[in-house]
C-alpha cells in the first residue's frame, strides 16, 4: 500500500509527466489520481522501486488516453495547441523535471509534435533520468526500440532546445517584445512589433470551436500584423494585457469580469533573438488554470493594476 509520504513526493513528478504526454492539465490529474488509487489496492512488497513502478503507470495510462483520445484530437476545430499552465501551479511548481527544464512553453508543444512513444521515451529519459532498459521495462519495447525512438525524438527537436546562452538573449528579447506588444495592443500601432518576428513568422490560435480563432496558422510578418491590428480595431484588446510566467518564460494574458481570455506564448528562432511563432491560446476550456491563477494574484494583490497609457503593466 502507498503512503502518504510517497503520495507527497512522487505526485509532482507524475502530474509533469502526465501533463507532458498530454497537454492537459485536467486529464494530467485524472491519469494520477488512477494511478495512486491502484496502487493503493496493492501491497507493499508488491513494488520493489515506488518512483519507477508509479511512473510506469503514468506513461501507460497516458499512452491508452491518447489511443482513445486521437479521434477526438482529428476532429478538432482549428490548430489544437497543449494548456499553458502558470509556473505556480502546485504541481508544477514542485516538478523536479519543470525546474530543470523551464523551457517554455514552445517546449510543450514541441513534445506533442512527437509520436506518444517518441514522446514517452524523450521525457523518461530526458526529463526523469530512467535508463534504457528500465524505460523498456515501463513500456513493455526492447531496449534498441528504445534508444531508436529517442534518437528520433532528438533528431525531430535539434536546434528548438535552446543553450543557456541563448536563453539569456532570449530572456532580454522577449522583454522587448512584450514593451512592444503592449504599447502596439495601447495604440494600435503594431509597426515596431513586427521587427521583433521572423518574416515567416506563424501565428497559431487554439479556440477550439469555443471562441473564433483563425481556422488555420498566420503565416508572414505582414500577415501577423493586420491580423492583429483587426482584432485590435474590433476592440478585442481594449482591457490590456499583464506578464504571467508559463514554463519559465514571460508569457501575457488578458482578463475579462476575472475570467483569462487570452494567452500568448512565444518560440523564438534558433541561435536568433527573433520571434519564430505566436502562440495564442482561446479556448477557454484551456484557460481555467490561468483563471483560477489569477484569481489568486488578486486576492493577494487587492491594490488596483497600476496602467500606464491604458496597458495593464503589473508584472
């Protein structure tokens, strides 16, 4: 029978884990609460090694949800992005692999690009620290299956898992990205944002059939622009933006009546200081955790936003 202790310091790990085979929050924590009331029902001498056997659970469990979860995911309204979740998440905030990675969110949505193999043996491996043959023992494959599939993970994400160096000039260029992309949402000026973007940058928005977003991803700097200035003209930024931190990086978020509207999230270009892709996230379903976050930011800050020009610049 797990105890309580084992509950306290293996369920950060698993919800990271769970939430990274998934990109929702949600199904995250449902995959985790299965797996610990199974392994309540066993006995102790049943498990010989508690971290390895829960994982192994984990990724299963993941791996059966997105079996029955594809259709669901081919069926979906528009581009279907993974749940950006504030780094003070519980959960998240205690994840050991989240504080070694603090990649961002680009990150997230590189790992859905994998096939759920890649993707288990990428994270087990890169992330947790397993070797070959205990990921092998967790996911029932061969050892060589094993390093084959993590090969092509590392292939497929070459040159998008920034170094420390370029995450310091990242760092300084996404603060003047978001200078620009307030002071654009204030006056509808975008001009000075767009030297920010690759000229081919794309702009990807997740409503998923809730909200109206792009059906298809914006691609090209003039593109992204009007796009913006269009939702800008019709109103749609007019209560400002705030920084929020999502996967170690600034991201924005707009508010309305206490409820997240918008996320935006950035990728930038490799070995560069420009903005590669635009994530924005619509869909409210997927903005609960960013709701509930701040919720809480107000609570604990009952003092009006300080605005300057009419943008919510509360950091």
């Amino acid at each position: 029978m797990i105890t309580e202790q084992a509950y306290t310091e293996y369920k950060p790990m698993l919800f990271g884990l769970a939430y990274r085979m998934l990109g929702s929050a949600a199904d995250a924590e449902d995959v985790v609460q299965d797996v610990f009331a199974r392994m309540l029902r066993m006995e102790a001498d049943q498990v010989r090694n508690e971290k390895a056997y829960l994982a192994k659970m984990t990724v299963n469990r993941s791996l059966n949800l997105l079996r029955s979860a594809r259709r669901l995911r081919e069926t979906y309204v528009g581009p279907w992005l993974p749940e950006p979740l504030p780094d003070h998440a519980p959960d998240v905030a205690k994840d050991p692999a989240e504080r070694k990675e603090e990649l961002g969110y680009a990150y997230l949505v590189m790992l859905q690009e994998l096939t759920p193999t890649e993707r288990a043996v990428f994270i087990l491996k890169e992330s947790l620290g397993f070797d070959y043959r205990e990921i092998a023992g967790m996911l029932g494959r061969t050892e060589t299956g094993c390093r084959k599939a993590f090969s092509r993970a590392k292939q497929k994400t070459e040159g998008r898992l920034p170094s420390a160096a370029m995450e310091v000039r990242h760092a300084e260029s996404r603060e003047r990205f978001v200078e620009a992309f307030l002071q654009a949402t204030d006056t509808g000026r975008f001009e000075p944002l767009v030297a920010l973007l690759l000229n081919e940058v794309r702009l990807v928005s997740d409503g998923g059939g809730k909200v109206r977003a792009a059906l298809n991803p914006i691609v090209g700097a003039d593109r992204v622009r009007a796009f913006f200035k269009g939702l800008a003209a019709k109103g749609r930024f007019r209560n400002g933006f705030r920084r929020v931190r999502i996967g170690g990086e600034t991201a924005l978020v707009m508010e309305n009546e206490g409820r997240v509207e918008i996320a935006v999230c950035l990728e930038w270009e490799p070995g560069g200081s420009r903005v590669q892709t635009i994530y924005m996230m619509l869909n409210p379903d997927k903005l609960r955790s960013l709701t509930e976050a701040a919720g809480e930011h107000s609570r604990s800050d009952p003092e009006p936003v300080p605005r300057v020009n009419g943008v919510n610049r509360h950091q």
